[in-house]
C-alpha cells in the first residue's frame, strides 16, 4: 500500500474533484459550443465551422465524463448507487441528452437537407444544455440533501421525486452551470472560430460570465441566509471500515459555512470564484481568449471546489434521514481498491494528458470555411 | 418498492440495452483492426487505392461508432440508476476494471479517433498509422477490461465479503485481472468482433464485385477481409469460450443447462446435437446425440466428467441450507453481536451466503424458509434450458457456417477464380447478418446463462435492483426502445446509403459514380450530401 487508508479516503476525494474538473474544462468547452451552436451559426457553414471546432475532440473530452462516473464506482460505490438511483429521472434526462452528441456530430454532415441538419443542430443544443443544467440542480441537491436511507443491510433507498428536484435554490446551481459550461464554449469559439462567429462568441461570453457570477453571489446569498446543512455529532475512527450507518449526525442550521470557520483557507475558494470570473470576463472583453480560457478553467475550478468544501466530508447528505448521508471516510470502497485506482490514475492520468495535448496541438489553428469545404472528412 | 415485476422489467432494460449496444461494438473491434491493415500495406506500398480503402471503410467505421458510443453510455449509467443494490455490494471489484477501462482503454480510442478522422492533412502517413493503430489498440484494450468485469461476475476470484461494510471487497487485484474465466471471455469476444469486420467488408465488397464496380478497390478489400476473417473464425471456434465452462460452479450449471444435460454420464458424456429439452420431466425428447463428444469439447480429456442438472440441484440445496446458516450469522453480526465464536462461524459458511441469499424471493426472513421454498429456490439455480439450448446451437451453426465461407472465399481469391462464381458471391452478400446472430445469442448464452445470479454465487439478480417503482421502469424501458429504435434506423439508413455509394463517397474523383462525370462540381452521385 502506498498510503494509509485514511489519507486515501481524502486524496480519493481530490481524485474524484479533479475528474469532475477535467470533464468541465474539456467536455465543458464542447458542450458550451453546442449551447451557442443554433444562435452564433446564422448559415450551414457557420455552423459548420462551430461544430469542426470541437469535431476532433468532442469524442475523447467525453471520456473524462465517463471516467469520473467509472471513477465514483470503483471509489465510492455507495455515492454511485444512491445518486444514480435516486436522481433516476434525472440521469435519464442526461443520458437521453448525450445521445445526440455520437450521432449529431458524426450524422449531420452525412445528409446536405436543411431540415435534417437543423434537427441534429437542435439536437446538439439539447446535448449541451441539458447535462449542464442538470450537473448543477444535481450539486444544488447534494447541498439541499438528498431524500433517501439506508436500510441495515445499506439498500439505498429514495422517498423524494423528480419534480422535488426543482426547488429554486438548485434551479439556481443549475444556472451556474449552464452558464459557465456556455462562457466556456463561447471562449473556446472565440479562440478557435473563424470570423464573424469569433466575434459573435465574445459578445455572447460576457453574457454567460455575467449571469454565471450574478447566479453564483445569489446561491452563495441563499447559503449566508443559514440554508440547513449537517453536523457529525459523533463518528467512528477515519481510517476504519466503511459504513455510513456507524455515525450520528443533525441537522443544523447554516452547517454548510462552519467549513469556512474552521478552516479558513477554503475562503479562498468562492473568492478565487468572483475574482477570476471577472478577470475572465475582462479578457475576454479584450479579445485574449487563450488566456480568458485558462482563466475561465481556473474560475470552474473554484466553483466546484465551493461546493466541495461547504459539504466537506460529505459527498451526499441526506436530510430526511442524516444518519444515512455518505462522507467521504464511509462512502468509500476498501483500502486495497483505493490503493490499486491511485496507481492506474498516477500512471495513466499523466499519459493522457500528453496524448491529449499532443491531438490539441495537432488541430490547433483557426476553423475556416475554407478548410471544411476542402476536406472530404470533416463534419 | 421491489417487485417481481420490478426485477423482471430492469432484467429486460438491461438485456435490451446490451443488445443493441453489442450490435455495434464487435463491429468496432474488427473494423478497426482492418483499418490498421490497410492503412500499413498504404505505408509501405504508398499505392492510393489502399489509403482510399482505409477512408471508406473508415467512414463507414465511423457510422457505426457514434452508436458503439451512445448506447455504451447507456451501460455505464444503468448500473447506478437500475442496479443500486448491485453496485453497492460489488462495486469494490467490479468498479475498479470499469474505471481502468476508462484510463487505459476508452480515452486512448476516444482521443485519438478525432485524430483518424480529422488528421489525413495534417500528420505524415507513418504519424497518421500510429493513430489508426492507438485506436484500434484502445477499442481492444476497452474489451479486455469490460471482460475482466464481466468475467468476475461469471467467477468471482480475488474477492470476500465483509460483513462489516456488508459488500464483497477486493482481496486480489491480479486474481481479477488473470481470471481464467475472462481470458476465454477476452479472446472468444475479440475474436467474433474480427470475424464481424471481417464479413462486413467481405459482404459489402462482393457486392461490389457482382456489380463489376470500382473493381480493383473491391478485390483488395476482399482479400484483406477473407485472410483476415478466416484466421479469426478458426480463433473463435478453436478458442471457443466453452473452454471456460469447467472454471466454477455457474459456468458448470450453463454448461449442463447449455447442453441439457440432465444426469450426469459417465465420461465421456456425448454431445446433444438436436432436441427437444423439457424442464418439467427433465429430458429431452427426439435427442440427436453424438458419442464422446461434450465431454471431449467441455473437459478436453477422455475422463473428464460432465454434471448433470439433476445432480447440480442436488449439491445447490445443501449449499442453500449452508446459506440460511450464513444469514443467521450475518443478522446477528449486522446487529452488533461481533463476538469471535459468531465471526468464526460466519467466515466458515459464508461462501454459501449467496445460496441463503436465494431464498429472498420466496421469504423476506431468510432464517425461516420452508422445506417447499428451499425445493423452489434449489431449482432456481438452473437457468431456463430450452433458450440456452438453441442460442448456443444457432451461434454454434453461424460460426460453422462463417468458416465454410471464410475458407472458401479465402480459397477462390487465392485461385483467382472468384469473379466467376456470382451466386457464391451472392450467397456472401447474404450471409452479412451471421456474425451478429452468432453474438447476440452468444451474448444470451454468457449472460441469460448466468442466472439466477447477478454475481455467480454471491449475489442473485433478485436483489441487486434498485428500489424502484415499475413505473419508472416502463418509462425508461420504452423512451430506450423507441430512441434507440430511431437511431439503429437512422444508423442502417446511412450505412446502406454509403455502402452502395462505395468508394465514390470519397469524392477522389477516381471512383465509379464520378467518372461519368468529367465536371466534379454537379454531382451525379444519386442522393449524395454534396456538403460532405
């Protein structure tokens, strides 16, 4: 074993974060773009140019989504069986929605129609704007908590319902989302587009930042007005065998920021979240787009390590029955599965980001019509 | 709430979507290994045709992929939305080879399949291969993982239940990984997907050749799959997965189940070519058999023998009465009576703690099961004969079929005596469908095969749903169905387009629909996407 158990509960926790991470800079761009892709593209070879942006790489961007839920089930098989199972409609909604992606990118250009173009184009603009929403009412839950319990031999079960799922806390999360993924793609655009839609996508991104950072200050508002959250009343040693049933825990009021007081440095976090959702905002304004795309990764990064650290150690409560809720110590799987998923993501983890790079760099320059109409292959 | 509607509907959702999705994947692993041949021979020929037939087949590679990847999603969220219980109690083992496949495998394909597509201007042809070849190693490499999973749960190794986090946890990475069980699985399953690709371009070539069109791009491509699709279909039958069939108790019960095998003969029993198997009396009527023969395929000795189902059930009871012990245990453990003397007797049964595990369906207290109900879930343990009987013989009767084709087009290519045997030719275009049925029944065989146990002899499929309404499952059953539906004729609809177009889709200018006309600008191509 490389590390003890309880340091491997806490750097599996990283793991999962930086996964999610990965999956919002990559697959965020791609999904962002097919957001904008019915608005920005006025012509077939605007929109063209859009989806040939994103055409080499939409495919393996996916896969950091596909990884990090591949992730959650070697690492935290509870988390993956309450949340899929719970959020049951909700899942469905995503996948179904992911379904156009294979299909809209690799068919639309198959068939010259306008009306069989525009229906893979709608159904592009599904494939990206629906997960984005539904990722954020999803975290929106997390921190609202989850209805769902534990019978004794830790069958998950779930009491709420589908359209429980909208309260207006988590349809503000969902905006956050959904506009962050869209100023990310509106950046990437700005950065790989040919004119007009560059342009076009500028304008559009300082929209998405505003409303992004506007949604942000409102749920971080709605979590100072002493939103319900959990207290650990008492629980069993961290390194010992995971069993979420093993704890006492209460609900307290504005539980969700006591993170922020005994740790002080986690204020960072929504802090970096405003500041560098400005700066991106001023770069792209200026027409730095490579650098608004590193800034606006960085401004992602922070929202997500905010609602990560006001749960901190939970990764799923539950409100209606706290005992139940899964942290981050009783979630996860055993020692010696932690211990071989952390050798194969420090090995691999690595060459997958060269090999990315490397495909980046290869494609790297600006999607002209004229590129796309010489070449047989492309979208 | 868990009903036996509930089970039942999430079984079907979960058989629909791994059939549809396992009709593109062995496309994938094939196609994409022929891709790199052809690609290579284009290396180091530098002759065009072969880089033309690297793009047109790849195109339609292509076609085929983007439903390889939506209904793959599918898979990897089912296990949490449908099978929670499922993915709590296992997912210490069965999630590690699935998130691995994700690092090692999937993103490998997945990157560098907008490369293949996107990169013909941009990378020197040897950079280019190096591509083709990396993504055609990931889709493999995803196979072997996904087997590895699948594998564990025909014969779960390198793993122990605990009852403190009342899950079974990994207790060997390496026993799951060389799992004997999921090496057959790999090579049997990677091997019909080449036999797939193979017959795919040698039906869709001699098309092409009956049609006397684009002949010299059709010819190679005939040539490539025939040598490619024969040595593959000689790998599939030689390698065939009943090799695996003695490794563990539920590969011994779909073996039994496989070949109605109701007693248990001395060795060696013989083969059951036809029949009619009767799981009410236990025999089978009309039975064709053929001496020696199962137990030569089955233990590969002359001595070695075959269980007959009448005795598996017999052996099955006990371990069901073992089990009810277990679970006693288990109750007490679970309410914090951890006294050494309870965790010793638990360790000693709890093997058979699946066995208990069965009776669920009958009675929620375990501990209680009356003689009937251990009778009923005794028989439980033998999966239903007659649609394992004929899967397996309707599998068996394609490969046999394919080989005959294989050896044969492979024979008159060699003899170049091809192009004057139209209706082989024609029989070829025909015969198109035979790897799909071969492994969409094979699927049946492995995964119908392995019931009642969602984990073979550790968790049955009865307990390992999530807590759903049927509801639910109707929703979702019938959106996929219809969805997916849509899609696969969608899918057909462009592959056929394409395939008839052949090489021209190209626009080389080289091809038959183009060189009536010498203008390149007003397509003659009928129906074309003139954008494309």
């Amino acid at each position: 074993m490389i590390m003890d158990y309880e340091t491997l509960k806490l750097v599996w926790w990283i793991l999962v974060g930086v996964l999610l991470v990965g999956f919002m800079i990559t697959d965020g761009f791609d999904m962002g773009a097919c957001v904008l892709l019915p608005f920005l593209g006025k012509t077939d070879t605007e929109r063209r140019i859009i989806i040939n942006t994103v055409g080499p790489h939409w495919d393996g961007n996916q896969v950091w989504f596909i990884t990090a839920g591949g992730a959650l089930f070697a690492a935290w098989p509870a988390v993956y069986a309450v949340a899929f199972s719970s959020f049951y409609f909700a899942m469905m909604l995503v996948l179904f929605a992911l379904f156009f992606r294979p299909v809209g990118f690799d068919y639309r250009s198959k068939i010259a129609d306008p009306r069989w173009r525009s229906t893979w184009d709608w159904g592009l603009f599904i494939s990206g704007s629906v997960p984005a929403l539904v990722f954020g009412v999803a975290f929106g839950n997390l921190l609202l908590g989850v209805d769902f319990y534990l019978d004794d031999f830790l069958r998950p079960n779930y009491t709420g319902s589908f359209f429980g799922l909208f309260h207006p806390f988590a349809l503000l999360c969902g905006v956050v989302s959904l506009s962050m993924l869209t100023a990310h793609g509106a950046i990437w655009l700005q950065m790989r587009a040919d004119q007009p839609i560059a342009d076009r996508a500028g304008r559009a991104g300082i929209i998405a930042l505003i409303i992004m950072l506007a949604a942000f200050a409102g749920a971080g508002l709605m979590l100072l007005q002493g939103m319900p959250g959990l207290h650990i009343d008492m629980m069993p040693a961290k390194d010992a065998m995971p069993n979420p049933l093993s704890k006492q825990v209460s609900i307290v009021d504005g539980a969700w920021l006591s993170n922020y007081a005994t740790y002080s440095w986690m204020i960072a976090a929504p802090v970096a979240g405003f500041v560098m959702g400005l700066l991106t905002l001023l770069l792209v304004k200026a027409r730095r787009s490579g650098l608004a795309f590193a800034c606006n990764s960085l401004t992602m990064t922070a929202i997500i390590s905010t609602a990560a650290f006001s749960l901190f150690p939970f990764v799923l409560p539950s409100m209606t029955s706290p005992n139940s809720s899964l942290t981050l110590w009783d979630a996860a799987s055993s020692h010696l599965t932690l211990n071989v998923m952390f050798i194969a993501a420090m090995i691999f983890v690595p060459i997958i980001l060269l090999y990315t790079l490397w495909t980046y760099r290869v494609m790297w320059g600006r999607v002209t019509s004229k590129q796309i109409e010489g070449n047989p292959l492309s979208y | 709430m868990i009903t036996e509607e509930v089970v039942d509907l999430s079984r079907l959702q979960f058989a629909i979507t791994a059939l549809y999705h396992f009709i593109f994947v062995p496309l994938t692993l094939g196609l994409a290994f022929l891709l790199v041949i052809m690609e290579s021979v284009y290396v180091m020929t530098r002759k065009q045709v072969y880089k033309d037939m690297t793009q047109f087949w790849g195109k339609l590679f292509g076609i085929n992929f983007a439903l390889g990847v939506t209904t793959g999603l599918t898979m990897e969220f089912q296990f949490g939305t449908n099978w929670a219980y499922y993915s709590h109690y296992v997912g210490d083992v069965f999630g590690a080879p699935l998130a691995i496949e994700g690092l090692m495998a999937f993103f490998l394909e997945s990157t560098f399949i907008g490369l293949f597509f996107f990169g013909w201007d941009r990378l020197s042809p040897r950079r280019h291969l190096m591509v083709t070849f990396l993504m055609a190693l990931g889709s493999n490499l995803s196979a072997l993982w996904i087997l590895i999973a699948n594998g564990w749960m025909q014969n779960p190794v390198g793993a122990e239940f605990s009852y403190e986090t009342m899950r079974m946890e990994m207790t060997s990475f390496a026993d799951l990984v060389f799992n004997p069980v999921a090496q057959v699985k790999f090579v049997h399953t990677v091997a019909a997907g080449y036999v797939t690709g193979s017959m795919f371009v040698l039906s869709i070539s001699a098309y092409y050749l009956l049609k006397k069109r684009d002949l010299p791009f059709a010819r190679r491509s005939f040539a490539i799959a025939s040598a490619f699709g024969l040595a593959s279909i000689l790998s599939v039958i030689v390698l065939g997965d009943e090799s695996g069939y003695e490794l563990g108790d539920v590969q011994r019960t779909k073996l039994a189940a496989v070949e109605a095998e109701w007693d248990t003969h001395p060795a060696p029993a013989s083969f059951t070519l036809f029949g009619i198997p009767n799981q009410e009396t236990m025999t089978t009527d009309y039975a064709v058999k053929i001496p020696y023969a199962l137990g030569l395929i089955a233990t590969r000795s002359l001595d070695g023998q075959v269980t007959g189902i009448k005795d598996l059930i017999i052996a099955h009871e006990i371990r069901i009465r073992n089990g009810m012990i277990a679970y006693d245990l288990l109750t007490k453990l679970r309410a914090g009576q951890t006294d050494e003397v309870t965790i010793a007797a638990f360790e000693a049964v709890k093997k058979d703690l699946g066995y208990g595990l069965l009776l669920k369906r009958y009675t929620e207290n375990v501990i209680d099961a009356t003689e009937e109900q251990i009778k009923l879930a005794a028989q439980d343990t033998i999966p239903n004969v007659t649609p394992l009987f004929w899967s397996f013989r309707i599998m068996v009767a394609s490969g046999f079929t394919m080989l005959l084709i294989f050896a044969l087009a492979f024979y008159f290519n060699a003899t170049r005596k091809l192009e004057s045997k139209p209706r082989f030719l024609k029989a070829i275009v025909w015969a198109l469908p035979l790897p799909w049925i071969a492994a969409e029944t094979g699927w049946v065989v492995a995964e119908y095969g392995r019931q009642p146990w969602s984990i073979g002899e550790i968790l049955p499929t009865h307990l390992s749903t999530s807590t759903l309404e049927a509801s639910n499952l109707y929703i979702s059953i019938g959106a996929l169905v219809s969805f997916y539906t849509l899609l696969l004729v969608i899918e057909m609809y462009l592959m056929f387009k394409f395939a008839r177009l052949g090489p021209s889709a190209l626009h080389t200018g080289r091809y038959h629909f183009e060189e009536k006309s010498t203008d390149n600008k007003s397509h003659q191509v009928p129906s074309e996407g003139g954008a494309v």
